[in-house]
C-alpha cells in the first residue's frame, strides 16, 4: 500500500492519470497515445521539481518520518556487507531498537550502530517504535568499546524520535546512559561518523551522534525536540508544529549553515523512499569518503579535532551596557 503526504497530491493526480492512460492504451489499442503520455509525463516531472525544491521545514519533517523511508536495517542490506549483529548489553536485555555489529563499507572493516524502527505495528511493537531504552544506549556503547579495542572505525545510523521516556527507562538511568556514551565518544580513538538518516531526536539521537564527522540526509531532520513539542509548550497547540518547525532550525540545510552538521547527502527527487537503493549508494559513497579523510590521520589529531568541533557549537551575542 503507497502512503502520500499532503504536499504530494499534485503528483499523486498526475501518477494516477499517467497510469490510467497506460492501461487504456494497452486495453484498447486504440491510436497513438505516445504525445499524450510524453506530455503528461513532462507535467509530472515539472510537478516533481516545482514541489520538492521549495520544502517548508514541516514537509521535511514529514519525510523524514515518511513510513516507507529506508531504515537502518535496509542500509546495512543496501550499503554493507558481512553484517553480522551482536546482541545485549551484558547488564540487562537486548534492546531491539538498537542495532549493531561488525560489517564491512567497501573494502574497510567497521563497527555500524543504528537506531531501527518497524514497519509495521507488530515491528513497531518489537522495535519499540525506534525510540531505545537505557540497555539499548549501553549495548551500543559496548559495541563502540570493543570497535575501540581492534581498531575498527564506529558508523552510527541515527533515526528515532527520541530515547524512550517511560518509567523503566527512568528506573535504569536512561539519562546516565546517554550521558556516559556521550564522554566515552569524545574519548574514542577510532574514527567516528554519525549519519542522521531520518529523525534525529533529541538526547535519542545525541547518544549515538558524537562524532568525528556528523552526515545529514537532506529530508532528515536534527532537533533537541520534536516540532509538536515546541508547539505545545510555546504555543499551547500542536497545530503550530509548521511554525516550530521553521523557528527551530532542524532541517539539514538549517543545520549546515550553523556548522552543527558537516555535510548534506542528496536524496532521490522526491525523497530517499522513492529509490532506497540509489540512497544507500550515495550514503556508502558519503560514509567511505569521510572514513578515508579520518583514518590519515593520527589519533591524536582526530581526538583534538573532535574536541574543538563540540567545543565550537552554540552562538550567542553580548550586549555591553553603557557606563
């Protein structure tokens, strides 16, 4: 079943009447329909490029949670090789909403970490809706320790809404896990790369996301919480969402300009659900790139540069009263 976003009904009228004269004409065989079908698939084309060029933050954020969006699963299928994932946190349980393990990108050798959501309800159940409890920040951060130890390069995959705030989660330290991940990753002298592929959600995301480089997917999002949130409590209605969206800055483009992400990775027109396997190309491409940037370089220096990256965020203007 096609799922369509609201912004994408002028498509959706073109794509139907595309196809319903492809069937007439294969049903009847009646004249020439060639000139009626390059016209309407001009139209389509240009329907195409006038609606995603011109995204608004919110129509963004749509797509990053579109449900047809490849997730961390399909890019370890479509980007990796030789997956082989490894399971709990040797405290507590497995945490099915955070996947890793060894894998090969190209040629190299690396530790792939990423958030996974379902795709339908009984996945969704079994993920827990990618949002990961306090084991699934500590299985991750078992996973990056041991890439530390054999010198394996960590990918991380971020897409979730968030990390789950439920009681349990509160009960075993949800914050303290995230926290312990967020030292122990400026602290690892392996090279690092975060790639934000869909949500990026709060301390969810940043629990996985320090990194020597942070990649963005161009219809991703990156925020320190949700548009409906951010309406809710300044707003007071979560019908403001569109205009959170845009005050808070968290779209790729946004993020880039701010120095807080350092490179946008170009999806498919029409968004990465409309070609998974064209996405995981470029991603692999993206990701072996930066990787071969970062391993000419001596821990020390990647250390260092990490350091002053995380250092360098956040912009403030003093204001010197008069004498």
């Amino acid at each position: 079943m096609k799922h369509y976003l609201d912004f994408e009904k002028p498509i959706v009228e073109l794509q139907r009447k595309l196809e319903d004269l492809k069937q007439h004409a294969a049903q009847h065989a009646v004249g020439d329909f060639q000139a009626e079908y390059d016209g309407l698939q001009a139209k389509l084309d240009e329907a195409f490029r006038q609606v995603f060029s011109n995204l608004t933050p919110w129509q963004r954020v749509q797509l990053a949670r579109h449900p047809k969006r490849p997730y961390t699963l399909d890019y370890l299928k479509l980007a990796f090789t030789e997956f082989e994932e490894l399971h709990g946190d040797r405290m507590f349980a497995d945490d099915r909403a955070m996947v890793g393990g060894f894998a090969k990108l190209g040629h190299r050798r690396v530790m792939v970490i990423g958030t996974q959501k379902g795709r339908d309800t009984k996945e969704n159940i079994l993920r827990n809706f990618g949002s990961a409890h306090p084991e699934g920040y500590r299985k991750a951060l078992r996973l990056m320790r041991l890439a530390d130890k054999f010198r394996l390069p960590i990918i991380t995959l971020i897409d979730t809404a968030g990390a789950y705030p439920g009681i349990g989660s509160e009960e075993r330290h949800i914050g303290e896990a995230i926290a312990v991940n967020l030292r122990e990753m400026m602290l690892m002298e392996v090279p690092i790369i975060a790639a934000v592929i869909g949500e990026g959600g709060s301390g969810g995301a940043l629990g996985i996301g320090v990194a020597d480089r942070v990649l963005m997917l161009e219809n991703a999002y990156y925020s320190v919480i949700s548009p409906e949130g951010c309406a809710a409590i300044l707003w007071k209605d979560r019908a403001a969402s569109p205009k959170a969206a845009a005050a808070l800055k968290i779209t790729a483009g946004d993020l880039k300009e701010l120095g807080l992400v350092d490179e946008i990775v170009p999806e498919p027109l029409g968004g990465a659900h409309n070609d998974h396997v064209a996405t995981a190309v470029t991603v692999r491409d993206t990701l072996l790139r930066h990787l071969a940037d970062l391993e000419d370089r001596t821990a020390a220096a990647r250390l260092e540069g990490r350091y002053a990256k995380f250092r360098s965020f956040g912009r403030y203007l003093e204001v010197r009263e008069a004498a």
